[in-house]
C-alpha cells in the first residue's frame, strides 16, 4: 500500500512572472522559472493564477498537446484562437482547449466586464499526442451553489456533460468547490491530488490551514477532509496516474 504524503507549498513561495497589466503566479516550474525538480504533479504540468488588467494579457501563441483549462475568478477573459473560436470567459464558465496536434490562441482582458481578470490556468497532458485540436466551455456556476464538490472538467466516462466538459485524459478530474461558514467535503480517493484555495481560507486534515493561493500535494490520499474557515473556493485536481 502506497504510503500517503502531504507537501505544502506557500503563496508566497511561488515564482512570479510581471510584465505590463500582468501578474502570473506559478504552481510548478514555468517560462524562465525552471526547475527541474518541480514540473508538476502527476499529470498536472502547469497551475497559474493570474491578474490582468488594462486590456493586456498574452498575444497569439502556440500549444500542443496539452489540454488546457481556464476557470474565472473575476472579470472576463477574451479568448481567440486559430481554429475560429472566440468568446469571453466569465466566472462559473469552464473553457477547455485541447491543443492536441497544434493551435495557436491569444487570451486578454476584457475591459467591458471589469477593471481586471483574476483566472486560474491550468495544463494536463493528454492520453495520446497529435489529437485534433477543439474547444469546449460549459456553465456549470449554479451547480455550485449546494457547497459541495462538482467535476467541473473530466476524462472519467460515465460522467454528466452538465457536471463537466470532458478533457482527453481519461484519469484526471477538476472539482471545484464554494463553501461557507465551516462547511467542509471530503477529497476524493485517488493517487494524487492538488488542491488549491482560490480565496478564502481553509483547514485540511493532515496539513493544516491553507490561505488563499497555497495548494497542497498529496499522495495516496483518499478520505481527508477539508473545512472552510469561511467563504472559499477550492479547486482540486484528482488523478488516477502519474506520468
């Protein structure tokens, strides 16, 4: 039986990559912060938390094989890319862009919606290269409002395309929780997990209290709980292999 590990990592710790309107905080080693002893976790290779503002963000530019997952915290994101999608994110919309053989796509602030853009961007690698690229989003805000844990992107079959927008990676699922007062779920049971607190502040069994942006990574982990400490967003990555 696997032995369960816990790793805390600290808002404050991770690098951070500033440029005009941009601020991007990096979970894992990323651009000019490489490290090559934190590349990710399992099959999560990149988790960014970023601000935006003043219409900036990140001009036309490739990707392959990655499944790429945006989930808004506040304002809009304007997305475009080479295949002819286009569109704002705004928070409880859940965009995936599968980049598969290669697409190229530009991402900005949208003044329109608000002063700045706060989002979380995150990658997992694919089942298999060379996919035809797409693009799928999906309204999932109001099935958030019971507090609980809701798959929000998955590769698991059998799940609700009104739960979650499927991802090519048959063994990672994204949860998104908002809880109140002292409410709390418990993690799902999987090899790995990351979870990350996108605002607010909670208590997880086993690591302690987590403040908004710090994540924890956990092994062989299944049955913890976690408990708000008030109002708080959680997003946890469940992953059934490594890479």
């Amino acid at each position: 039986m696997a032995r369960m590990t816990v790793e805390v990592r600290r808002a404050a710790t991770r690098p951070t990559t500033s440029a005009a309107g941009l601020v991007s905080r990096h979970s894992f080693s990323f651009g000019a912060h490489y490290d090559p002893t934190d590349v990710g976790h399992a099959v999560l290779v990149a988790h960014n938390d970023d601000d935006i503002r003043g219409g900036a963000g990140y001009p036309d530019h490739p990707h392959r094989d990655l499944e790429i997952v945006t989930w808004v915290l506040e304002g809009g994101l304007r997305h475009e890319d080479s295949d002819g999608n286009a569109g704002v994110v705004v928070p409880g919309l859940l965009q995936r862009l599968s980049a598969g053989s290669g697409v190229r796509h530009s991402e900005h602030h949208d003044p329109a919606v608000g002063p700045a853009v706060r989002f979380v961007q995150m990658w997992v690698l694919p089942d298999e290269p060379g996919l035809t690229p797409s693009y799928a989003q999906h309204d999932v805000g109001a099935l958030l409002d019971d507090g609980g844990l809701v798959p929000v992107a998955s590769g698991r079959p059998g799940l609700s395309v009104d739960a979650a927008v499927p991802v090519h990676t048959r063994d990672a699922t994204l949860h998104v929780a908002r809880l109140g007062g002292a409410a709390s779920v418990g993690l799902p049971d999987a090899p790995y997990l990351h979870v990350f607190v996108a605002r607010g502040s909670a208590d997880l069994e086993a690591a302690g209290r987590l403040d908004e942006g710090d994540a924890a990574r956990l092994t062989a982990a299944g049955g913890l709980r976690l408990t708000a400490s008030g109002p708080c967003e959680v997003l946890i990555w469940e992953m059934h292999r490594g890479r």
